[in-house]
C-alpha cells in the first residue's frame, strides 16, 4: 500500500514533500522495510539526461538538506543516463568529474544512454538509433553538427570521428568506470531495473541498463528494495520491492533525488 501525501504541484524552484509508506504482507501484518545503513544518509538522484541546470538546483537542495546530518555518513547515488535528450550533456559530465558536493561520497552508475555513446564512438551504425533517443543533442553540446538525415551513413561516420576527436579523452575514462549496481544497507541501486528470478549477483549488464515490463510488472521480493530510474513517472513510485525515481527531468524540470535515513525515506525535487 502506498500512501502519498503532501505532494504538491507546479513549484518552480522546489517541490519537497515526504511520502510515507506502509508494506502489508500477506497476511496483513506490516512487513519490515528495507533501512539505509547505520550513520549513514544516502541521496540518490534520478536521470539527469543533460539537464545541468536541474542538476545544480538539485546539488544544492541535498547540501542544505544534509546540513542537518552532523557526523553521520554522507552518499549521493547517481542512477545514469547523464547524457542525451537535454541541451547539455557535456556540461553535466564535467559537473560530475570535477564539481562534486562536498563533504559526501559519490557513486555514479551507468545507464543506457551512455552505453550508447560509448558503442557510437566505436561504430557509427548505431547513429541512427541513438540519435533518435537524444544523440543529437549530446552531439551538440561538444561541438559537433548532428547528422542532417538518418540515411546517409557517411554523416554518421564523420561525426563519430568528430566526436572521437572533440571529447575529453577525461569524459570517456568517467563513462567506461560507471558502476553497474551499488548497495548501501538494504537497498540496491541500478538505472534500469533487475531480471525477476536471477540473483543480484548473477544481473546481467543489458538487464541492469534496459529492462522495463518484466522487472517492473513484478512483485516478487529482489533480495533488496531496487531503487531504479530509466522508466518515467510522473512522481516517484514506491511498491514493496522498488522505487522509481526518473520523472523525466529533461520534459518536465523535475529532477528527483530520494532520501534515504534510517527507515526514513523523502524525496527532494527541482
């Protein structure tokens, strides 16, 4: 059972709400939830997808909110997708590499979106798709003129090799080290999801970067409460077995962190 309350619609600057929820099990008795490790409080942020403005706004929304958490241990988890779809996929990288919250410990994980950016640096045939799903704009942003139409292979090919040579050699190191899973307590952090039936340990990479309907049509119990992005909500999704935080910051200007404390659990949004 889900219970949302306070939410509030259409803030400019800040929607800050906290939503409380009870899981009931099968025979109606209130099942454990999952707790971030002792003296530790841990932000995770949603896909970002090249919107540095949201992720500013946001970095300083966790500092003030951290401002409170003394002595206790501090960690932001970034679930992935950082590039494409918004106007500045490079200046969200360098943001990450050389900008960070100060104070905390800092684990980005991969997600789809610069998987692909990676697989288009090594074959210009993946252009097409990518660019479909937001390469243009990630393109842009280094620099580079996207292709004119997807059916000249020869533009595709000239601005891979663009790419290639404009990119910080700085930007690729920071993709090919993502992490593919972190866990913190009893949480499990991934940017797409997990394979029902496979143990966390087992994922394989495609599942934890791609996975849509099976994962989140599933209500089996992960060994972990899996806090995912990829999938846009309009507000954050909370079922006994995962959270979903990505609510389409690049559409919709609200980039969604989820407070992790104890028990607790809040979500802070631009």
């Amino acid at each position: 059972m889900v219970a949302n309350r306070g939410r509030t619609q259409e803030k400019p600057l800040l929607v800050h709400y906290i939503e409380e929820m009870r899981t009931i099990d099968g025979r109606g008795g209130a099942a454990a939830r999952p707790a971030a490790p002792p003296g530790s409080r841990i932000y995770a942020i949603g896909d970002v997808h090249g919107r540095l403005d949201l992720l500013t706004r946001l970095h300083a929304l966790i500092a003030a909110d951290a401002a409170d958490a003394g002595a206790r241990r501090k960690v932001v988890v970034y679930l992935g997708d950082y590039v494409d779809r918004g106007p500045d996929s490079r200046g969200v990288i360098e943001t990450l590499m050389t900008r960070p919250l100060p104070g905390f410990e800092h684990v980005h994980l991969m997600g789809n979106h610069e998987d692909y950016l990676l697989r288009f640096l090594d074959d210009a045939t993946i252009g097409p798709h990518w660019c479909t799903y937001g390469g243009r704009e990630t393109l842009a942003s280094y620099g580079i003129r996207p292709p004119s139409s997807f059916l000249h292979s020869g533009e595709f090919e000239a601005a891979r090799r663009a790419l290639a040579e404009t990119i910080p050699p700085a930007h690729i190191g920071f993709m090919r080290e993502l992490k593919l899973m972190h866990a913190e307590g009893g949480y499990v952090f991934v940017h797409a999801g997990v394979r029902p039936g496979v143990a966390l340990a087992a994922q394989r990479p495609d599942d934890l970067l791609w996975i849509r309907g099976e994962f989140l049509a599933c209500a089996d119990d992960f060994g972990a409460c899996v806090v995912h992005g990829h999938t846009i909500v309009e507000a954050p999704e909370q079922r006994p077995n995962r959270i979903g935080i990505d609510t389409g910051a690049f559409a919709t200007g609200r980039l969604t962190a989820l407070v992790l404390d104890g028990v607790e659990r809040r979500f802070i949004q631009t």
